[in-house]
C-alpha cells in the first residue's frame, strides 16, 4: 500500500456470530498488513475452531487488493471464501482478514442459502465490529492569543479539523492535524480570520483513524 493513501478497514479485531437454519455462523476478522500476518491468523482461528464443520477464510491486502485468497474449506465451490472476498471488497475495506466457521446444525442450505449465508456473515460482522478510514493527515502547529480562543475553536469544529492537543502558556498553542489537500484552504482561512497574526509550523504526518457512520454494505462498485 502506498503512503499517503486514504482507505477503509475495520476498527479493530473482532468476532460476529449467527445462527442460520440452526447452523452456527462465527465470523472472526482482524486487521492485517502482510500474507505471514494473514495466514497466522486464519491458522489460529481454524486450530480455536478446530472441531468445526468448516473453516472458511478469506483476506486482501494492499489498497488494489494486492494480495487476496479465499478458502471453501470443504464447502461446495463457490459458494463460501470467494465469497467472503467479494464482500469485503464491495465494502471496500482493506488489510482485512476473515475466518467464518460453521458448526452444521443439520438442514442443508444450497448453494444459494450458503452464499447469502457467508455474505451476511462478513457484512454483519464488520459491521458489528466497526468501519473506520485510516486518513493520512499533516500536523500542523500555530498559536492564538487567549481573547481569539472561542471564535479559533468555533472555526475547527465547523470545519470538523482534528484537534490533537491545546497547551495554555502566555497564548494558546493548537497541534492539529489536516489531511495535504485541505491546508492551503485552511491556513488562508484561518489567517484571514485572525487577520494575519498567526503563523504555522509543520509536524511529522501520520495515519489517523475516523469513524464512518454511514456505509453501504452491499454496494456495488
């Protein structure tokens, strides 16, 4: 993945379970960077569920799915790893590993039950677990005087920029963070506002992860 790119993942590693037909569906993701990080990972999950019917998995990574795979794992083909894959890319979410085991409860599904079943696994779990975007943003410092401090803070949360840290001296000092794209605009603005009298200094850019309340889980691309 390259540096600077923005893109979707899951908050944090997590588990998910449903019960379809009386089959037991557990969902189990986690975030990964690598192949050797995804592969421990379904290994583990599948030796914790070692008693299961099937161990099902799949993973991407890299912003252009640089690095998939999707396992059946005994289930008719087709209709389980290929298509947990698909669902994390219509998510669009990215380093993602997945691990969805079934315990048979005894009614077969179908190929058709099967694949709305492992489809809904993965939706439903990352959105159980949470979906953030990973954003690379620069940091960005300027100090204000105390009197300008409401109107500074009013401009940063209407712009909804990042705030890091407030240190109160003999003035305020801001650390922020922006993403590259929006800080000409800010710092025209923000020098506007206080007329000139405030300067910036650059910091060390990272990745800072943002909540998304709103995501289409069966979106097409």
């Amino acid at each position: 993945m390259s540096e600077k790119e923005n893109y979707l993942t899951i908050k944090e590693s997590g588990s998910n379970e449903l019960t379809i037909k009386k089959s037991r569906f557990i969902t189990t993701m986690a975030r990964v960077t690598n192949k050797e990080e995804a592969e421990t990972f379904v290994n583990q999950i599948s030796k914790k569920y070692h008693d299961a019917t099937h161990n099902t998995y799949a993973y991407t990574i890299g912003l252009n799915d640089d690095q998939v795979k999707a396992s059946d794992n005994g289930e008719p083909q087709g209709t389980a790893g290929v298509v947990e894959l698909r669902a994390l890319q219509l998510m669009k979410l990215k380093n993602v590993a997945v691990v969805v085991t079934r315990y048979f409860g005894g009614i077969k599904l179908g190929a058709g039950g099967l694949i709305r079943a492992y489809s809904n696994s993965v939706t439903e779990a990352a959105q159980a677990i949470g979906v953030i975007k990973r954003v690379y943003q620069e940091e960005i410092y300027f100090s204000i005087p105390y009197n300008r401090l409401d109107e500074v803070n009013h401009f940063l949360d209407e712009n909804e920029i990042f705030v890091a840290h407030r240190e109160f001296t003999t003035d305020v000092k801001f650390t922020i963070f922006i993403e590259e794209s929006d800080l000409a605009k800010f710092e025209n603005e923000l020098t506007e506002l206080l007329n000139g009298q405030v300067n910036f200094n650059n910091g060390t850019g990272r990745y800072n992860e943002i909540p998304v309340k709103e995501i289409n889980y069966h979106e097409q691309n």
